[in-house]
C-alpha cells in the first residue's frame, strides 16, 4: 500500500495522488474498498486477499492515468499466469473423468516382445474359464473384461476364492448374500442374510438365526454353535457356547467337512493349522493336535509354584518350529516339544522362521564421552540351530522371500541373500518383499520393480504400487488413474479413473469405474478375467 507521504509509485515512479486504498480480488479482478468484507461482484471473502499475498493498490491522477492502467494490465497479466497454469494442468487430468470415453469396452492390444496380448470385452457370458497357469513373462494372454450389468448392476463384489466370488446386494435396507462364479452367473442365490468367501472347499452362511455351511452346489449343512471358523486343510473349529449367560463356558471343537466331531475334549481356546498341526489349550495345558484330534504334545503353562519346563505361552508352529515364552524371554520348541533355541531372546526380539531364518534384534552399547553411554539396536538373521548367520549390522530388516531378505543400512535398502552376501545394492527409499520374482522399489518418491539381480523391470515412476500377484501388479501415477503391468513391465490395462482395482486372483481381478473424481458414484464395475492364448 501506498504511504500518504510518498508523491511517486513505489513500482513504476508515476506520480499519483493518494486516494483511499482498495484491493483488487484474486477471484475476479473487481477493486474492493478496504472497508469491505467481501468483493462486491463475486462474494469472494477479503480473508483470502491476504492469504494469496495480493498487493492493495491506489488510483493514479488522470494525467497518466492510460500509463498506469498499462502497467497495472501486465501486473495483473503475471498474476494471473500461474493460474491459467494451473487449471490448464487440472483441465488435462480432469476432462477425460468428467466426460468419459465411451471407448472402454474398445479391443486392443500390446505387444509383449514376440507375442500380442491383446485386450477385450466378452459380448456375452460364454467364455469358458481354463485353469492353465500363466507366466505372463512369457506366455501369450488375453484379458477379457466382463461388465456388470442388468441384474448384476448393484452387485457388490468381493475377491474371487476358490472360483467363486461372495456377493451381496442390498434390499430394503438389509444386504443379502450369495456367490457368482467369473461368468458373472449367479450359481448360489443371495437368499443368506450374511456369507464369507470360500475356503477349502466350504464358505460360512447364516440366514434365519441358523448358521453353517454350503458347498460349491449350494449343499448347507446347520450347526449349533455361536463362532464358526474357516476350513483349513478340511478341519474348522466350532465355538460353543454352553450357557450364554457365562461367556467363560466358551468351548471349542474340530469338526471336518461332513459336519462330524474330531476332537474328544473341548478346549477353552483353539488356532488353525499350521505345519500339520494346531495349538490349542485346556486344564492348564498347552497342547499340539494332529489332524486326526489326537493330542501329540503337551506343555505345562507355567504359575507361580511352577517347577521345571512349563511356558507362559505357545504360538503355532511357523517353518517347524513354535515360539515360547516365560517371564518375558522367548525361544523355540521342535514339533517333539524339545526346546532347541533356548529362551534367551526379548519378547519382542524375534518372531518367527521363514525360509529357514528368523530376525533378531540385538542391543548394543557405545561409550560416548567420558561417561556417557549410547544404547542402540541392530538386526540380524539366525537359522534353525540358533546361530547367527547374518551379523546383526542393519538398522531394519524383512523376512526372506524368495531366498533374499529386505535390510536396511544407514536411511537406505537394499536386499541380501541367506549368507548375508549383498545381492542388490543399498540405492532405495523404501522396498518391498520379493513376490513372483520381483520386488517394489522406491527411490525419489516413486515406485518401480527389480527383479533378483537388481536389473529394473519398471524404473521407479509410479506413485503407488502393490506386489505382483499372479501374474500381474497394481500400479497408480498418482492421478486418480491405475491399472496394471505384466512381467514384462507392460501396462497391460491403460491408467484410467478407477475407484477401485483389486489384485488378481483365481485368475480375475475386480474393477470399478469412477464417474468422475469429484464424487463417489461409480459408472460401471466389471471383472477382468485372464485366458491363455497357448
């Protein structure tokens, strides 16, 4: 703002006479008076003057006053620039939501080295699924993408298990449940008042106060009880409650796919199975089972009085071995109950094995000065005997994956092999575990894939990514728009405005289509299915 002393613009040197200063608005250009709350032509309140930073101008004389509304032209003119800059950007990106194409559904392809993998839309429901696994490295594919229409409109879909997709739709303020299978033919009807996804053969249902479960054909089976697990290999565990009044009288027991009791007794709490066997715990007892109910070994839980061996907690098996723990110190036990890594690590210093290694923490101490002393932690890798096979050196670290292990030194990762060999250099941000072959990587705030030499697949461009998974890993740049790439680093389904794309599985991947980014409708959902084209 001009002072009421100075006979000059500061800016161009016209000499002006001082009138009440007004301020120009950053919305529509109008001069508002500096008494003024908001601006007279476009409502635009005074606040966001000073936030955007505008300057208050005055009126010049007449005698120059066509120099000075040259002046004040070119001013607003670079003012306005980033502006147009700005809605010009966002124009580009956001057109193409607001007015889709109406070429989705359109036949493509894309060229994967010497073969075509060409992408399209099934005209009707007759394709007929193969369970051929696909290398999409060096496979030739199609994905064909199938609509939700008609009927299936509202359908709201859940990952495919087993072949077949838990669905629910809603219904006079209720939802119903049923299963599709990638066809989109309803083959078990949404008559169930809730449902979970397929496992092993057999998905949980309950309708009308009943519960249980159904096969593929839509078979039920009803049981009494009040907590109903998944099936894992062909064994689920039913909670029952004897008095609903007292919810210590929980008692759980095995049950197989034909409805019939496994177990003899009734355990206060069960696991599922892991490495062929499941923990489970009674009458102060920890205890392994078989898959045939027997009880095949047995640990005291330890008390105050306890003498001898006997373990606060037990956890499942994990690669062979279960993790143990008293008074705060934990080790490991073989699948005989004999104590192989003796408890001498913190609770929270190892977890569990993977590929044959486990992490460890390890403190350590540094003297600083004469009298100070500096406490850190470091990671490292023991093997089933207990020894350390990789140094504890890193600052983080992962699980192994594919024979290499995620670790981190100084603020950067890179990955090591089983002997603590360093196999793919300390250059990125942050990085995942290796899936199908390949790892996420970032480096500069975006995301590629290496593969295990460290040779990149996709040089880091995305913002965001998930892990391969059959064949295929999500990809985003960060504008609303994602898809997918193959083995090969194609982008074998074009960034477009998606809600929601879900990873692949059982060979399908479910898609729901933005209207626009400005809203949370969605214009279409389909399901994009893979078929080799060997």
């Amino acid at each position: 703002m001009i002072s009421s002393r100075a006979l000059k613009c500061p800016d161009c040197g016209c000499p002006v006479v001082v009138e009440k200063p007004k301020m120009v608005c950053p919305e529509c250009g109008y001069e508002v008076p500096e008494s003024s709350e908001s601006c007279e032509n476009c409502g635009c309140p005074v606040e966001m003057f000073e936030n955007i930073g505008y300057e208050i101008k005055t009126k010049p004389t007449d005698s120059i006053e066509s120099e000075h509304k040259n002046i004040s032209v070119l001013n607003g003119l670079i003012l306005l620039f980033p502006l147009i800059f700005i809605l010009t950007c966002l124009a580009i990106y956001f057109l193409p939501a607001i007015f889709p194409s109406s070429n989705n559904e359109a036949t493509g392809s894309v060229e994967t080295g010497t073969d075509t993998v060409s992408i399209s839309t099934l005209e009707s429901n007759s394709y007929e699924d193969d369970d051929i696994e696909i290398d999409t490295a060096t496979d030739p594919y199609t994905l064909v993408w199938l609509p939700l229409e008609g009927d299936n409109k509202d359908l709201i879909l859940s990952d495919f298990k087993e072949g077949l997709s838990c669905v629910q739709i809603k219904e006079e303020g209720r939802y119903k449940y049923g299963f599709i299978d990638k066809n989109l033919n309803i083959v078990i009807p949404l008559i169930y008042n809730f449902a979970r996804s397929f496992s092993d053969g057999r998905a949980y249902v309950k309708r009308d106060g009943k519960s249980g479960y159904i096969d593929k054909s839509g078979q039920e089976i009803i049981l009494v009880g009040v907590r109903f697990g998944d099936f894992h290999e062909g064994l689920a565990w039913i909670k029952y409650v004897e008095d609903i009044n007292f919810p210590s009288s929980d008692r759980y027991y095995l049950m197989n796919k034909s409805g019939e009791r496994v177990t003899k007794c009734y355990y206060t709490s069960a696991c599922d199975f892991s490495d062929g066997l499941a923990y489970v715990y009674r009458d102060g007892m920890h205890m392994f089972i078989n898959k045939d109910g027997e009880e095949v070994i047995a640990l005291r839980k330890k008390t105050y009085d306890s003498i001898g061996d006997a373990y606060e907690s037990v956890e499942n098996f994990s690669d062979g071995l279960a993790r143990v723990q008293t008074n705060g110190m934990v080790g490991f036990i073989d699948k005989t109950g004999k104590e192989v890594i003796p408890l001498k690590y913190s609770y929270g210093d190892v977890i569990e094995f993977h590929e044959g290694m486990a992490r460890v923490k390890v403190s350590k101490e540094k003297k600083v000065g004469a009298t100070s002393i500096y406490h850190y932690d470091k990671i490292g890798f023991i093997n089933k005997n207990g020894i350390e096979v990789v140094p504890s050196i890193y600052e983080d670290a992962g699980d192994f994956h594919e024979g290499l292990a995620r670790v981190k030194s100084g603020r950067l990762w890179g990955f090591i092999d089983k002997k603590g060999n360093e196999v793919i250099p300390f250059i990125y941000d942050e990085v995942h575990d290796f899936s199908e072959g390949f790892a996420a990587v970032m480096k500069d705030g975006m995301w590629g894939f290496v593969d295990k030499n460290g040779q990149e697949l996709v040089s880091p461009q995305y913002y965001k990514v998930r892990d391969f998974k059959e064949g295929f890993a999500f990809v985003s740049n960060g504008t609303f728009k994602c898809g997918y790439i193959d083995k090969k680093g194609n982008e074998v389904m074009e960034l477009e405005y998606y809600e929601q794309s879900s990873d692949f599985s059982n060979g399908v991947a479910r898609v729901i289509e933005r209207e626009s980014v400005f809203t949370d409708e969605f214009q279409k959902q389909y399901i994009v299915k893979v078929k080799s084209l060997k």
